[in-house]
C-alpha cells in the first residue's frame, strides 16, 4: 500500500477563542431573553422566538437560562418545555431540576418510559406520568411533544394546573428543545399551550421524517413534515437570533463548521489551538499517517483506490476492513484524550486526561454510517475488536448517523455517504445527514471513502435543494460538498494488489 497526504485548503480567518467567542453566545442570548422579555411584557408582538444554533453551540445551556430568566419574569407563572424524543426531555430536564430544585420541575413522562429515566435525573426533579400527578409546586414542566400534545392534554393541563399569568392557557411560554427535529404537525399539537413559543435547536439537524418528501408541491414553502420553524422564520411576529459560537470541536475544525453554515455572519470557536488533544501509541506505515494526521484536530479524509467491488452500496466489508486496520495498532497500543475545560463565560480551566484504558464520559470513538446494513458489519467489527483486546465499555461504538445526532464522541470515523456512490440522489447527498455526521467529534474526525469523490461531484448536475430544511433555490448539493471537502486533509491510500 501507499499513501500520500495533502492538507486542506480552507482556513479559519478571522477566528477568535476562549471568552472573545463564548461572549458572542452570551451576548446573543441576551438578545434572545431581551425579545422574550417584551413580548411577556405587551411590548412587543413576537409570539415566536427562534434560537438559532450551530452543532455543539452550547444551546441547552441557553435554554436553560431563557427559562430562568423568564420565570424571574412578573408576567410569567409557568412554563413548558418539550421537544420530540425524550433522549432530548430527559438530560435537559435534570439540568433545569439542577438548576431550580426537584420541588419546580416536572418531568412529565409516560409510565412505561419511567424506567428509561437516568438516576440522576430521577434525583433532581418530580415526576409524574399522569396529568393529576404534577406538583402544583412546578412551575417548570417538561415533555415530549406526544405526551403533552396528547388529544385533550390542554384541557386536563387547565383543569389540574389552572391557568398561567396569561388567563387562558395552562403555560405562559412553551420552550422548544432541538425545534429542526421536531415535524410542523407535531409542533402544531403544542402550540396551542401557552401564547409564546421558543424554538431553539441546531439548524443543521436532521428532522425525523424526510423533508424533502413534500406532497403539497403547489405550495413548496408548506410541508407538515418539514421542521417547523422553517413556517415562521420570516414572519414579522417572530423574532430569529443566531448563536455565532461553536464548543464542541477543535479549534483545526473551525473551517469545516464554517462550511456547513457558510450564509451566517459570524461562526466562532470556543476551544483555542492546542487545547484539545489526542496521545497516540508508536505507529508505523498507514496508520501512523492517518492517525497523526486526524490528531492535529483537522478534518481528514481518507479516499482508498484498488479495493475489491462492494457487495452493495450498503455491504462494504473491504472499506470496514481498511478501517479495522487502521484500528487495531491504536487499540493495542492505547491511547489517551485531553481536553481542556472552561468556566461558562469560555475561560480555560484545568486539562482533563482520558485514558482508553479507563474511559469515562462520552464514548471515544465511534464509527458511523448512514445505512443499517453497513452498522451492522461495524458493529460486529466493534465487537470483534472489543473481544480481541478487552475493550472496556465507552472506547468503541458503531451507529447509524440518524441514531447518533444529539451525541457526542472524542474520534469520529465515518464511512462518507458518497462513498461508492454513482450518482447524487435524495438519501446519499442529504445536508443534515452528511452535517451531523461531520459535527459529533469534539477531537478528531476521518472520513473514509472509497476514491473518486472529486470526479463524482464534477460530474453530477447543480440540483436545487433545500439547506437547513429551508425551502429554497440554491444550487446544492454538488457545490456544497466540495466546499465541505475543501476543510478536509485529503490523504489517499492505494492498495496494490500483491
């Protein structure tokens, strides 16, 4: 085998770091509260606030502080907070029970769910799965948009709960948490329990039916199924704020974030050169490459000529196997994270290490990939490598891109969505798919493909297409994929046969 390595072509002008870009959150959720604020107050006719964020942009710490804020509010007496999978409703709803105490906030759950509910949540908020269990001592609570958009909840919310600060609905705020997951004729079950609404949520997320499959083609900007506040974002009762600050990746994947987000004004990071790293084992050939190369924290992908045809776009063993090569001297030799961590206002603290040996918190690595069948061939793989070095729980996972959105992970490998691709279709070239799974590693990210992206993208024709689930008419995704691709480190390994 040979390999060579080139190094990306766009860079991260203009980037600032540490407090200077956790101020621009700051400042930006200020503006945010500040909308909220007056339209609780009569002052102003907003009766939609949109928050709107990049990946790990620190939103449900936002959120968290527009629900205190506005529970601090005179004309505010309850408020709701819901989103569509209770993955989301139950960390945010342990944050806020942190935040407020057990005794204000509800999680409001159904019962066969109750055994999903982390201790830890359980310790820090009341709990209920019926309308008449809620303390009447909550003013916070919390669930999915099924559970609280259940037929008739509102009315059983009014009779139980009575009526909040606005006299007529049982909340004066309804939150939003993910709002570009949650389907339009979802959010329309909820809307209706309290006169203002908070959407706040990455922008680049994937909704969970397909956008694209509108069947009200004579009116393109409506579709139930599209995220909903795509209806309301140009609305002049609606008030939209972008948070132009991002914490979760390396300061090196700067440029890439800008790439996916290139329309908005300002995209900062809070990690500064140096402060997130990766200590690799002695490496030798191939691996030593790749691996040096994914832990300067610049994006890196690797295309690999001359392997065997797949089976099926989704049946690729001799690309998993390249990655199990890549895989095995790391994890026989070890390996560790650092990671420095900030006070809130972005301030660096202390520098966390983080063994493969004794892993905590989020999981090291994780392979993703966009179809079933190819997770699960990397799934067995994980557990084959698992087995082969006694792996504790937390060093190795593998998942759909779809599953794994909301997570985080220090090392991403992915299988590119292109890759073996013979033309640009629907699935394949989905922004929010190729975003998400782009946007997961707070530490290092490879792409692994088979060769010729650059010859697929050249040839495909300029498509319109749908950014961000917005209706609209920008060329995509031809033009959107090289820009992406252009964040890369481009390595290309071709493997001779013997």
């Amino acid at each position: 085998m040979t390999i060579t390595l080139s190094v990306p072509t766009a860079s991260a002008e203009n980037a600032v770091h540490h407090e200077q870009a956790a101020r621009g959150n700051i400042d930006a959720a200020q503006r945010a509260i500040s909308a909220l604020t007056a339209a609780l107050s009569g002052s102003a006719d907003f009766d939609k606030i949109l928050l709107r964020a990049a990946a790990g942009a620190g939103k449900s710490y936002a959120l968290v502080r527009m629900v205190r804020e506005a529970l601090d509010h005179p004309d505010c007496t309850r408020v709701a907070v819901t989103a569509f999978a209770n993955k989301q409703v139950f960390p945010l709803a342990g944050d806020l029970g942190k935040a407020l105490g057990a005794a204000r906030v509800c999680l409001f759950v159904a019962g066969d769910r109750l055994p999903d509910v982390p201790q830890e949540v359980r310790d820090n908020v009341s709990i209920a799965s019926t309308t008449s269990a809620i303390p009447t001592s909550c003013d916070v609570v919390l669930g999915t948009s099924h559970k609280l958009g259940a037929f008739g909840e509102r009315r059983r919310l009014l009779n139980e709960l009575g009526e909040a600060a606005n006299g007529s609905l049982p909340f004066d705020v309804l939150f939003v948490d993910e709002a570009w997951q949650l389907p339009r004729h979802r959010y329309s079950t909820v809307e209706g329990l309290a006169p203002v609404s908070v959407g706040v949520g990455d922008v680049g997320q994937l909704p969970p039916i397909d956008p694209s499959q509108n069947p009200w083609r004579g009116d393109p900007g409506y579709n139930p199924y599209r995220a909903w506040p795509t209806a309301y974002e140009k609305n002049e009762a609606t008030c939209v704020v972008d948070l132009p600050a991002v914490w979760r990746p390396t300061a090196a994947q700067l440029p890439l974030w800008r790439a996916f987000y290139s329309d908005w004004d300002e995209l900062q990071c809070v990690a500064a050169p140096g402060d997130r790293s990766v200590e690799l084992p002695p490496l030798t050939g191939t691996p030593s490459v790749v691996w040096n190369s994914v832990v300067t924290g610049n994006p890196t992908l690797l295309e690999v000529d001359g392997l065997p045809a797949p089976e099926a776009v989704d049946i690729d063993l001799p690309v998993l196997g390249v990655v199990e090569d890549l895989l095995a001297p790391l994890l026989e030799g070890g390996f560790s994270t650092v990671t420095r961590r900030y006070d809130s206002q972005g301030a660096p603290l202390d520098a966390v290490r983080t063994d493969a040996a004794t892993p905590h918190g989020d999981p090291l690595i994780v392979i993703l990939a966009t179809r079933n069948q190819l997770v699960d061939d990397a799934t067995d793989m994980v557990e084959r490598l698992t087995d082969k070095y006694a792996l504790p729980e937390g060093v190795l996972v593998a998942s759909t891109v779809d599953s794994w959105q909301g997570q985080t992970n220090a090392i991403t490998i992915a299988i590119h969505p292109l890759s073996g691709a013979e033309q640009l279709d629907e699935f394949n070239s989905a922004f929010g798919r190729l975003a998400v799974t782009c946007t997961r590693a707070t530490h290092g990210l490879l792409m692994v493909a088979r060769g010729g992206l650059d010859d697929l993208l050249a040839k495909a024709p300029a498509r319109p297409g749908t950014p961000l689930g917005e209706p609209g008419s920008r060329s995509l995704p031809r033009q959107t994929h090289q820009r992406i691709l252009a964040a890369f480190s481009r390595a290309r390994l071709v493997d001779e046969p013997a």
